[in-house]
C-alpha cells in the first residue's frame, strides 16, 4: 500500500503568491484569479443592502437626491458604526467647522 502523505495540497491564493513573484507571465490569469478571489462566496450582503434600500425608498419616497440616499444606505448598513458613535463630539465638532455662524446682535 502507498504511504499517506498529510502534504496540503496547493490552492488558487497558492498560485496566486507564485505568480505575484514573476508579474510578466501570465498577466492575464493573475488578473482573473485576483477577480476570482475577491468575489464574495455569497451575495448576502448584495440582498441585505438592496433590502435596506427598499425600507429607506418606501419610507421616503422618491423625493431625495442620490447622495442623500447612498448616505441614509451606508448608515443604515453599518447601523453598528453608527450606533457607536459619540452625538456631543459630533455636534460639537460641526458647530466648530462650520463657517455659518453669524453674530446677530
């Protein structure tokens, strides 16, 4: 009987870093793995987002701007960033930037 070797066998990050090293060959396979590695394994994360959307769009119509909504979609995605977000330096950091202020008396 053959002996059982427990040797890993190589995988496509394998043959990636081998052809990272000699960059002229085989240009164009290395672009398509590097494609192929940063694919997602799953399109939740494309599902959860356009699900967001959907909420944000019924509950506001459509009578916003496209960067207000990709801001009202990248906080309510990572809703746990911003929930972890300190509101007194906040406002204070845009009262200080903010060239508006008037003296009215």
């Amino acid at each position: 009987m053959a002996k059982e070797t427990k040797e890993r066998k190589p995988s496509l990050v394998d043959l990636y870093r081998e052809l990272l090293q000699e960059p002229e060959c085989f240009p164009n396979l290395s672009k398509i793995i590097n494609i192929a590695l940063t694919l997602p394994l799953t399109s939740a994360s494309a599902e959860r987002s356009f699900s967001k959307l959907k909420i944000i769009k019924n509950r506001l119509r459509s009578t916003m701007r496209q960067d207000r909504l990709e801001s009202l979609m990248l906080m309510s995605v990572e809703s746990d960033i911003c929930w972890g977000l300190d509101i007194e330096v906040l406002v204070e950091r845009f009262t200080d930037a903010a060239p508006r202020r008037w003296n009215l008396y």
